[in-house]
C-alpha cells in the first residue's frame, strides 16, 4: 500500500506481465499491461518482478529489462509513460545510458536517504543514490560478503538496516554491516556496508 492508500502489486504471468493498481476506497482497479518509456519506445518485458514508492512518491517497477518508474503525477491515470532514468556517460557527449537497462530486477527496496537497492536475477545486488544518476555500490559475491549473486528480495528493516535476501537465507545486512546467519549457521561479521 503507497503513501496515498493505492494497493499495487506485479503480475508475472509470462505471457502478460503486468502492473495493477488497486484503489481501496472506490474500488477501482487499473491493469497496466501497455509500457512505453519518455522517449516513445515500446517496453515489452519478460517479466515484472517487484514494486516499490520511493520518498518522493514515485512508483519503481522492476523488470526484466531494468528498473523503471510511474511519476506521482501520472499514479491513477488509466495510461502511463514510464520513465526510465538517463545516466549521463559523462564522456563529452552529451549521450547517456538508461539506469541497468537489461538487468533483471527481481527487488527494489528504498532507503530512509531514498536511496535504491536493486536486487538481479544473478547480477547481485546495487545501490543507486537517490537522485538515480550514480551507481554508489555493486555488491556481488567477489567483492563483498555476498553468498550468492542470485537476489530475491530486498527489505528495509528498523530504519537502519537494509537486509539483501535470497529465498529464506539473508545474504547481507547493512547498517549495523553484519552478515546474518547463513545456511551452515555460522555469524558473520563484515565492515561491507555502512
């Protein structure tokens, strides 16, 4: 349930994913299955795998082609453009790149600093600042204490912790920076995040 009392959540059904948002107090129900970004292009997804309202009140949707988000401003019209965040490759041109596009976001959790956490399909788990332009982290197995690069879940925990979850078993904690108990039972801890 968002900020506004709309009840949303992710249709992954391959052969057509979709977003559904749900208003309690009419009772109206809006499935988008349509995606276009800003610039006009199509969006077909392989799958829809989460949804998320950052502190701005926007609505992030993980997919199976990157990250994408419904402005507050278009939240309840029947047709939606999502928008795709430009990373500036701040190479002299004035080019940029979409946020991990075709990266599979199986999680998005959003931070008190509405900072994002993106868990993937096998790619790890990143940490986009909250203006969306900067990649802060990119935590995988071989560069934090990260299990396994395969991500299910991201949860906000507390206000402080940040916990990176694959099925039942959490990977990584952050706040306090403690690797929770793995599958052999062992307590970790780490400095990996703070």
């Amino acid at each position: 349930i968002d900020s506004r009392g709309l009840l949303w959540w992710v249709n992954d059904h391959w052969d057509s994913s979709s977003v559904i948002c749900y208003d309690m107090n009419s009772e109206e129900t809006i499935v988008y299955k349509s995606f276009s970004n800003q610039d006009g292009t199509t969006i077909i997804p392989t799958t829809v795998k989460s949804i998320a309202e950052d502190r701005d009140g926007n609505i992030w949707i993980g997919t199976g082609v990157g990250p994408f988000y419904i402005d507050k401003k278009e939240i309840g019209n029947p047709t939606i453009t999502l928008q795709q965040v430009k990373v500036p490759r701040n190479d002299g041109t004035s080019y940029a790149d979409y946020l991990l596009s075709g990266v599979t976001i199986t999680s998005i959790c959003i931070d008190p600093g509405n900072r994002k956490w993106f868990g993937t399909t096998d790619n790890g788990a990143y940490l986009i600042s909250a203006d969306n332009l900067t990649q802060i982290h990119h935590f995988k197995t071989d560069n934090s204490k990260l299990l396994s690069n395969i991500i299910n879940d991201t949860q906000q925990r507390f206000d402080t912790d940040i916990l990176i979850k694959k099925i039942r078993t959490t990977l990584l904690k952050s706040g306090r920076a403690q690797i929770a108990t793995n599958f052999s039972g062992e307590d970790k801890t780490s400095d990996i995040v703070r």
